[in-house]
C-alpha cells in the first residue's frame, strides 16, 4: 500500500508541476501547526491561482520543523516552494496570520510588498476588542462571563445537560449551548446566539439545582441580543472572506467601506450596545484605516469589474493603483490598438439571499451613483491605456457576477491586454483560511492511531487527499 501511495504521489505531483509552470501568477498561503498527539510543529503551505478560466486551489502540504528561528522559516518557504517549481516571480501576494516568526520569514523571502497579513484573522481582532480581559469593556465582559458560566455547567453536569435535551421534546437534533474558545473565530457570537435561543429553556433548569449559576434576567437578556446585532455583520463577512473557490481579495476594501456605514448606521437598544458598537468602530479604523494604501488590495478592487472605484476614500491611493496597472498594461504591448467594440455588462441589483443583514446595502447605493458619473468618470480616466481606459469607464457589474469569467468572457474581443493583469490579481486569496482547513485534514490523518506518522507520508498524503476524484484516474 505504501508503494502505491508513493507512486501515485510522484505521478500527480508531477502533473501538478506541469499546470504550475503553464500558471503566470500565483498566490500562496502559509502557517504554522502543531500535532497534539507528539508535540510536532509544521509548516503548511497551500497556493492559489487562475488556471483554464478558473480558481484552483493547491495544497502543497507540510514540512516538519526543527528550529523556531525565521531564518529557518525562510528556508523552509524557499525549499518547499523549489519543490514544486514556484519561481519567486510568479509569487504575487503571500497570506500569513499576523505572528510575528511566519511574517518575518515571508518578508525576510518576498519583501514586504508581497506579503499580506489574513483579513478574517485581523478581523477577528476587531470582533474579539469589547470582550477581551485586558482592554475590553467591563460590563460586556461581565455578561459573556456570566453566560460562560452557565454553558460551563450544562457541560459539566450530566443531569443538566440531559433536562436540557429533554425539554427541547422530539426536535430531530437537540441543540447544545455552545463554549467559547479563544482561539476560534466568532465564538463568543455563536456562544451567545445560542444561549438566547435556548434562554426560555435553561431558566427553569437552573432553578433546579441549588448550585448552579444564577440566570441572566430579563434585561441582562437585552444587552445580549445587541451584542449579537453588533457581532453578526462580523461572523458574516468572516465566513464570506474564508472562501477558496470564488475571488476574495478584491473584496476587502469593498467590505471594510460597508462594514464601516453598517456600524455608523447602526441602532442599538442599549447603552452597553452603543459602547460596544464604538469599540468595533475604532478597531475597524485602527486595523483597517490604511487598508486602501494596500496596493495589492488596491488594484484587485479596481480589476475586480463588481466594484472598480467604488469604495475608495483615499483619492491619492486609488490613482496610485490605477497608475500602476496603467504602467503594466503599457508594458504587456506599446503597440496594441484601441479596442472599440464593446460588450457592457448592466448593473443590476443583486437580491440574493447571501446579502442578508444588509451590509451591501451601502456597495448598491454606490452602484447608483455611478451609473449616473460614468460620463464624468470618461473624462477623469483621460491619458490612459485605451482598454483599461474604456474598463474604467463602464457601469460595475451584478454582485455575485464572477469576475474571473468577465474577464474571460472580455479578453478576445475588448480587454486583451488588461486580461493577465486582472488574472494576475484576481488569484490571491484574502485570508489564510486555506492553510486553517490544510491542518484540520492534518489532524485527522495524524490521529492517535498513527501518532507516529512519518513527517513525509504526512505531506504526500495530504496532498493526495485534496485532490478532487478525477485526478485519480490518471
């Protein structure tokens, strides 16, 4: 079995080499895990890029780590990504979380131009701020305490926990409260969301049991519902950012200009609300207030033909990037010839159920204002490349148009030659969630049955079990 494994490894890692040497453009995600069961640090590395008109994601699996240094962690990138044939510069963007040892490392390879710290992850920051021991308010951390508390003891007593299952009668799957971890994204919103759904239901158990916690009262209840109103917009875009089969950089400046008049429009039924609301706010500006200074992020957006120019505040740095894939497009061909047919795209409304809670409402009101300036913008986009000139000029497309088949659908007859450059953008990935996924596959393969799995089978069976089932059948 294992000489089958082996050889059907070295036969698709092959194949893979080959896509990656036909792909101009790539960007890659890294991070660092440790395996419970023998205390083994990894390193895992997942790239992402356009191949054949569409998104393909790539796990190029782990490596095992001896040394904690970051020139270590640099060479541990460079031998991986040697291995599979990833020359430096296709590499346009590489995603980390925010520890200092893999940033260093990727920076220490790449520079800091390519390096791009995870958005789900410094989102998290800004959705953990009201609650946290140190700066966090003191009344809201009071309160998830407080629920904390009470989810702690359903969880330790058994009789507890079965009345619970009880009273919920014949539901198919009775529901749980939910523990918050620190370590996981949005749990103390899905701890809290859960509680108050089953709040009606846990009063009377409480009161059964001399021991147990005091139940939150009926205006306790309130603050908590509004921190579950603060929160949501939060867990939403977490989860909308965390994909892997559609584009998720370009999104960002986007979601940071929505999420912004979401909280600035906000109403809260309670003070404490209203506090927390502020907390949320000032971490959006401090994590995210240079966000549109990004380049990388910049140019996505402007390539991205859902949004363009949208969102940008900063006028300074929206035509920095609009400069630079001026320049690039120059630099494809100084010869082209100015493509005058056009296939517009209308800008419709997007009703999908997706856009719940109404944190796009603020991109659709944008999208009105623009239809009514796309002369204006004619003029303004005056000196440019004619294709990226014409592109600029044009009305956004539909929300969940994906922009990777409207440049493919525009490539031959209008935007030949502004086509690679958008590729070139529309692959990098906006968080590094590839990689979280990479090492929960990691944790099941390395279970306490094979707790003493070579390193190497680690990685060659990672990567044959994210391989889709036709690949098999080479």
């Amino acid at each position: 079995m294992t000489h089958m494994i082996d050889d059907k490894y070295d036969i698709l890692s092959t194949q893979l080499k080959l896509k990656i040497q036909e792909v101009e453009a790539l960007s890659l995600t890294a991070d660092v895990w440790t395996d419970s069961h023998n205390s083994q640090s990894y390193l895992g590395l997942t790239g992402h890029c356009i191949y054949e008109s569409k998104l393909l994601s790539i796990v190029f699996g782990v490596t095992a780590l001896t040394e904690p240094h970051n020139a270590y962690l640099a060479q541990v990138i460079i031998n991986m990504t040697e291995k599979w044939g990833i020359t430096s510069n296709k590499v346009v963007a590489f995603i980390t979380d925010n520890g200092a040892n893999i940033v260093k490392a990727v920076t220490n390879v790449y520079g800091k131009n390519k390096h791009m710290p995870c958005f789900a992850h410094t989102l998290n920051l800004v959705a953990s701020k009201p609650f946290d021991n140190k700066d966090g308010l003191e009344e809201a951390k009071n309160l998830v305490t407080a629920v904390k508390d009470i989810t702690t003891y359903f969880k330790h007593n058994t009789n507890a926990a079965d009345s619970l299952k009880k009273a919920q009668g014949h539901q198919t799957k009775p529901l749980r409260l939910v523990q918050s971890v620190c370590t996981r994204w949005n749990s103390v919103f899905y701890q809290l969301e859960r509680f108050v759904e089953l709040s009606e239901i846990i009063a009377p158990i409480l009161l059964k049991y001399p021991k147990a916690p005091t139940m939150l009262t009926t205006q306790q209840l309130e603050f908590i519902k509004d921190f579950i109103n603060i929160l949501r917009p939060l867990e939403v875009i977490t989860k909308e950012i965390s994909g892997e089969d559609y584009v998720t950089a370009s999104k960002i400046i986007p979601i940071v200009s929505c999420l912004t008049e979401t909280y600035n429009t906000m109403k809260n039924s309670t003070d404490i609300g209203v506090k927390t609301r502020t907390l949320i706010v000032d971490g959006l500006k401090k994590r995210f207030g240079n966000v549109e200074q990004v380049h990388l992020l910049a140019a996505a957006t402007i390539l991205d033909p859902r949004f363009k120019k949208n969102h940008f505040t900063d006028h300074v740095a929206c035509s920095r990037a609009i400069n630079k894939i001026n320049t690039s497009t120059l630099d494809i061909t100084r010869q082209s010839l100015p493509q005058n047919n056009s296939e517009e795209v209308d800008a419709i409304e997007s009703t999908d159920k997706d856009m719940k809670n109404g944190i796009w409402d603020f991109h659709k009101l944008l999208v009105k204002k623009q239809l009514s300036l796309c002369n204006a913008l004619a003029q303004e986009n005056q000196g440019l490349n004619e294709e990226f000139k014409h592109y600029l000029s044009q009305a956004v497309v539909h929300l969940k148009y994906d922009p990777v088949l409207y440049w493919q659908e525009q490539k031959s007859s209008i935007y030949h030659h502004v086509h690679p450059i958008a590729m070139m953008y529309m692959s990098i990935v906006g968080s590094s969630v590839p990689c979280e996924r990479l090492f929960s596959i990691a944790g099941n393969i390395a279970s306490d049955e094979r707790n003493r799995l070579d390193p190497k089978r680690l990685d060659r069976l990672l990567f044959l079990k994210s391989l889709d089932i036709e690949h098999w059948e080479l």
